[in-house]
C-alpha cells in the first residue's frame, strides 16, 4: 500500500504537514527549536523525509508539483506581486544586479575549475565517463543553474546527450541545487548576523519590508466572503489569462523556432517561461491599480500559503536516497557549487551587499522562476517579486552562458 500513489492523499498529508509546522512555530514550547530552525525549511525537508526514508509518498506518476508550479506559483506571484513598492525596489540599487551577475559568472566558471580541480586531485573519479561524455553532460547543468529547464534542454540538444547521462545529471541538479537552496532557506533565518559579519547595509531591504508592512496594515481590514472571492478572482482569473496568453505566444514563437534556437533565445520557446512572465507582469500592472488595495484583505498572506505548498511539493520530488549514486559525478557538482558560493561571499563581502542580494541572486540562477521567489519570501513575502523578476533575467542569460561554460569544460577536459 505505501508509498501512498493517490494524489489526494499525498496532498492531504503535505497540508497536514504544514499545519502542524506552522502550529508548532506559534507554540511557545517549541520557540528555541524554530529559533534555530526555520518553518519554511521544515516545509521543504519534512517531505523529502516523508518520500525517503519514510516510503510514505512518491513522487512518480504525481501531478501536484505541476499543479503547484502551473496554477499556484504564477497566483502567488500575482498576488505578492499586488502590493509591489516599485519605488523602493528601484531604490535596492545595483548590488542585486552586481549580485546576481556574479552568481551567474560563478556558474559559468564553476564548471571547468571543478572539472579541473577532480581531474587532478581525485582522476579515477571520473575515470569511467570518456571526457567528451563529460562536458557534455555537465553543459545541461550549467543551462539549468543559470537559466532553467527550457535551457536544460537546449543544451541536450545542441550537444547530443546521451539519455541515460542526462539522466544522472538532472539527479546532480536536483540534489545539489536543493542542498544549497536549504542553505538559503536556512541563512535567511539568520540574515541579521550574515549582514554584520559581511558589513553590509541592508536599510534599502529594510526599508522596503518597512514601507510595505505600514501599507499593508494601513489598509488592513476583516475580509468578507465577497473579498475573498473577489481576490480569488484576481489572483485564478490572472492565472487564465497567464496560460491563454501563454498558449497563444508559444505556438507564434514556434514559427521562429530556427532564428530564436540560433540566436540562443530558448527560453522564448517554453511555455512555462512565458507563463511566468505574464503572470508577474499582470501583478505588477494590476499594482498601479485599485486592484492594490486587496493587500488590506490577505493577498500577500494568500500568496504566501501558495508559496509553502509550493515548497512542499519541491520537497517532495528531493531524492535523498540517490544522492549515493553517481558520487563520482556529485563531486564535480558539489564543488562546482562550492565555487559559486564562494565567489558570491566574496564579491558580498567586497562591495558589503546583503545577505538577501546574495540568496536571491543565487536562486535566480541556480533555481529559477519557481524557487527564487520562495526564497525571496523567506526573507519577508513583500520581496518575492524580486525573486521573480530575477529569475527571468535568467532565463535570458541562461543559453548563452551555458554555452561558454560548456566551451570552458571542453577545453579543460582535452576535446
């Protein structure tokens, strides 16, 4: 009978694990454990727990994580998105762009030191894949840590990867990438003292958290049934319009597919990519409107609940039995991702840019439209849109970086 296939009682054992997580967190009893232990993390390893070693849920053959990143992600974003301080996101400054380009360059040359550095230091580690295997497979990692899924598979093809290699780094993705985004999730909880050891001045985040907490309570006030629905409306009625649209401009863009493919534009050809786009656009256009004011009756506390259950289910396709497998191929990510942790800390400390410009840079790259906003929100849901608007900068960036790390790789390897 276990692990559970049907998807109503997956999700209704995720909600119950969110319950309970956020139960616990307001429980004065369990307040040094949270001091040192984040809700959101919980949110995130509880059910990679729940799938291994537990059994007690799978994901094959599960639709919620595409429930959860179709329909559920692109409505939070609409609604996060509702009370967006455009004034004080501009007065962020360049240290998120400088950020967020130094973790993209942190993958691209991440790559070949890593290569480089296992070839030398540990050679029968890679002993048992050719070397034009190798860069090959390792190009689809760095079209994902940079861009996402549609530059993921751009890489496969432009390189011809194997299937049964491509396989195996899509699990090197996954596991590392979400080790380091429980990093984020975790240094997000302690910010503050991150902030102080690398001197910078997070006023402008603060600022903007503040600016956006005295909005909110301004115009807080006890929901109706007709709020709800009338925020509903927006945030699923947004989410149509999002997949129409999407649905419409993907099959146009097909039309183009050889001049888009040629120029390194992919990611114009993904339908998730235009749906995520629209979906924030939608929610920063309606932010100039009355459309504002559904902050007063929930909208970013909705959005949030989103994003948790969003969280759940990422964590639910976590494989933390595979992370075995492959150790001979995990070494080359695992320090590949050490070398784009270190040089963020590094160009943070020079420049003293806060904590958040480094997590959300990071996540932008490394984990996309779906995660960067998730961690983003870990700081303060006023700032997930930031997140979001990040990451689709990288998707932008993400073919054409992938492709000089994977030239980088290439060379290093001898081929």
């Amino acid at each position: 009978m276990l692990p559970f296939q049907n998807d109503a009682i997956t999700f209704g054992i995720l909600m119950i694990v969110l319950a309970l997580i956020f139960y616990t967190a307001s429980d004065k009893r369990f307040k040094t454990f949270y001091r040192f232990v984040p809700p959101l993390l919980l949110c995130y390893f509880v059910p990679a727990l729940l799938r291994w070693p537990l059994g007690l849920i799978t994901a094959e053959g599960n639709q919620l994580y595409f429930v959860a990143s179709r329909y559920l992600l692109p409505a939070s974003l609409i609604l996060l998105c509702l009370n967006i301080d455009f004034k004080g996101i501009f007065n962020l400054g360049p240290k998120a762009l400088i950020m967020f380009l130094t973790a993209t360059l942190g993958i691209i040359i991440g790559g070949p030191i890593a290569l480089l550095l296992v070839s030398y230091v540990f050679p029968g580690l890679l002993s048992n894949t050719p070397p034009d295997e190798l860069w090959r497979g390792f190009s689809t990692i760095a079209g994902s840590w940079i861009g996402g899924g549609a530059n993921q598979t751009a890489m496969k093809e432009i390189f011809q990867v194997d299937d049964n290699l491509f396989g195996s780094m899509i699990v090197i993705d996954v596991v590392v990438a979400n080790i380091w985004m429980g990093f984020l999730l975790y240094g997000a909880s302690i910010s503050d003292k991150i902030d102080r050891w690398l001197k910078a001045d997070n006023s402008a985040v603060v600022e903007l958290q503040e600016r956006v907490s005295a909005y909110s309570k301004k115009i807080a006030r006890k929901p109706t049934t007709t709020d709800t629905f009338v925020l509903m409306a927006v945030a699923f009625g947004g989410v149509g319009l999002s997949h129409l649209l999407a649905d419409l401009i993907t099959p146009f863009m097909e039309q183009y597919r050889t001049a888009l493919e040629h120029a390194g534009l992919h990611a114009l050809l993904n339908r998730f990519f235009w749906l995520i786009v629209i979906a924030t656009t939608l929610g920063m256009l309606m932010a100039l409107t009355r459309a504002r004011q559904l902050e007063g009756v929930g909208a970013s506390r909705w959005g949030g609940v989103f994003i948790y259950i969003l969280v759940a289910t990422i964590g639910m396709k976590m494989e933390l039995d595979k992370i075995g497998n492959h150790l001979n191929l995990f070494a080359v990510g695992l320090i590949w991702m050490a070398i784009h942790v270190a040089l963020l800390m590094l160009i943070a400390k020079l420049i003293r840019a806060p904590f958040f410009f480094v997590a959300v840079g990071s996540q932008a790259n490394v984990g996309g439209a779906a995660s960067a906003p998730v961690v983003a929100s870990a700081f303060n849901p006023a700032l997930a849109p930031v997140g979001a608007l990040m990451a689709v900068l990288g998707y932008a960036l993400g073919t054409y970086g992938a492709l000089v790390c994977a030239k980088l790789m290439q060379w290093v390897v001898g081929t």
